[in-house]
C-alpha cells in the first residue's frame, strides 16, 4: 500500500528529502513558509521548498502559522507528516493528526537541539555530526530517534559543504525510515545530554580577538555565509569570509594587523589569524592582499577596538 504522506520544509537543505518522499511515497500536501522579500531588491521570492514542489507537480498550502490549523480538512486522512526545517514549532493537536510524526534533525541528538546545528558543531569542533529521524513531540527537538545517519566532519569543513552533505544524507535517512516503517521502534533520548544551539543574529559573527586563533578559525568556518564574520577597521564594518590560523610572529596587542610578506595577520589572544578572504563595508568581497595594497595604513592597525 502506498502511503499518504505530508511534507513540511522551507529551505534548500529540505529539498533534497522533499524529493525522495514524492519518488517513495503520495505525497498529498507540501506545507512551507510564505513567500517573503529577498535580495538587493527586496523582490517577493518563493521558498525553495515551494519551487521543488512545484516542479514535482505537488500542491502547496503557505499558511502564515500552523497554529489552529488541526482543523483543516487538507491534513486529515495521512499516514506521515514528514518535516524538516519548517521553521514554526508545530502542537501537540497537528503532530495528532497522522498516524506519525518525523522530523529530520540536522544533528545527533541529544546533542545540538535548536535552529543552528549545523553552525554548532563546526564551531565546537565537533569530529562528527549527522541527521536524526526523530519522533516528533511538543518540545524542542526532543522526541525519540528512530535512526540515525552520521557525518564525519574534517579540519576544514566550511558551512557550504556541511549543508550539501547534510541535505543529501536526510533523504538517505528518510529512506531507511521509509525501508523500515511501521516494523521500527524509536530509542528515548537522554535529556541530560542535551545541548541547545540558538537561532543567530549578526551580532554572533562579530569576531573577539582575545579568543584563539584555533577557535576563531572554526567560527569563520561556521558562521560563512550565515550570520557572517565580520569585525570593525578605522570606524567601519570588515566582513571576514575566509581565514587560516598562522604563525604568530612576535607579541601584539590583540587584534593588531601585522602585513608579512604581503600576508595579512592578526594577532589573537593565543596564535594568529591570516585574513584570506575580506569584504569592507560598501564594497565588494576580495582576497585580503588584494586589500592590503589598497590601505597603506593597514600594517599596525587595530581591529575589533571601535
């Protein structure tokens, strides 16, 4: 028997597991967040979650909220509600609808619940990540996980390439749930394992130069593109997007530049930082060098201090 399922999901990272439930499944409801403003021009832009649908010939609701929407006739009558990142929190009468509730969870619960776990392991340090298909209930990412896929996570893995991993390796696990469903049992988890990563602002990224270079690294590496890095030079706002940990030459004042064979270097409160890659305030992003050349006050100068 075929199942009848529902889909709920926003962002590209869901894509790819929107695409497998519709070859596996009848997928009878695509719910995803509103259209919203995007880009230079604010122009009103569909989620990638709308557009996948689309082109897969589903139906698409985009309700403001969930919230009250167990009454709506579209989601009666369904073996699973499959969701990942929606983006709303959704109640115990919705999750009561189907005969069950899954989510797909960006890591390896209980560790990292919330809406950065990708951001969140990488800027921990983390050997590994994965994705959990979880049990849904009415807490925050806090069900019981029916299986788990697992991600090795190398020294320089960036946030672009956790995300492609990751949107990949959701629908694999959305399969072996599929494989094994309604024949499969899900394990509790131990909540006083549980860690919790925020949603971000900008205001994360700005960068503390009395941190360690090594944990400095990891957070462009987390944080580039989304919030995004950045620090302030002379007055303005400097986006850092790409950096390596260097060798610290000499004794500075934290968040001093230092330009070392046409090298841009940063002293921090244990190593130093290289800026490969920088985007100054109004202008467009380049490579640190290419910058360098461009301000003879650069060499000396102190970042992060207005």
């Amino acid at each position: 028997m075929t199942l009848r399922t529902v889909f709920m999901g926003t962002p590209e990272i869901a894509v790819p597991a929107l695409a497998m439930l519709a070859r596996r499944t009848q997928v009878a409801l695509v719910i995803t967040q509103p259209d919203r403003p995007a880009g230079r021009g604010m122009k009103l832009t569909p989620p990638p979650v709308k557009v996948a649908a689309e082109e897969l010939g589903l139906p698409v609701w985009q309700p403001e909220s969930m919230r009250g929407a167990e009454g709506d006739p579209r989601l009666a009558g369904h073996d699973l509600f499959v969701v990942m990142a929606y983006g709303e929190l959704l109640r115990q009468p919705v999750l009561d609808l189907p005969r069950a509730c899954i989510n797909l969870h960006a890591s390896l619960l209980p560790r990292w619940r919330g809406a950065s776990p990708l951001q969140a392991c990488i800027r921990a340090g983390d050997a590994e990540t994965g994705v959990c298909v979880m049990g849904m209930v009415a807490a925050l990412d806090a069900g019981p996980v029916y299986t788990t896929e697992r991600i090795a996570l190398g020294a320089t893995t960036t946030l672009p390439e956790l995300h492609d991993t990751v949107a990949a390796t959701a629908a694999t696990a959305l399969g072996r749930f599929l494989d094994a469903w309604p024949d499969i049992t899900a394990t509790p988890q131990d909540d006083t394992l549980a860690t919790v990563c925020r949603k971000l602002t900008a205001e994360h990224g700005r960068l503390d130069w009395s941190a360690s270079a090594v944990e400095l690294e990891r957070q462009v590496r987390a944080y580039t593109p989304a919030p995004g890095c950045w620090t302030t030079l002379g007055g303005e706002r400097l986006r850092v997007q790409a950096v390596r940990i260097a060798i610290a030459a000499g004794t500075a004042p934290l968040g001093t530049v230092r330009l070392v064979d046409g090298r841009v270097i940063v002293a921090c409160g244990d190593g130093a930082l290289e800026l490969l890659r920088v985007q100054p305030q109004g202008g467009k992003a380049m490579e640190a060098d290419a910058f360098a050349r461009g301000r003879r006050d650069l060499d000396g100068a102190q970042l992060g201090g207005d």
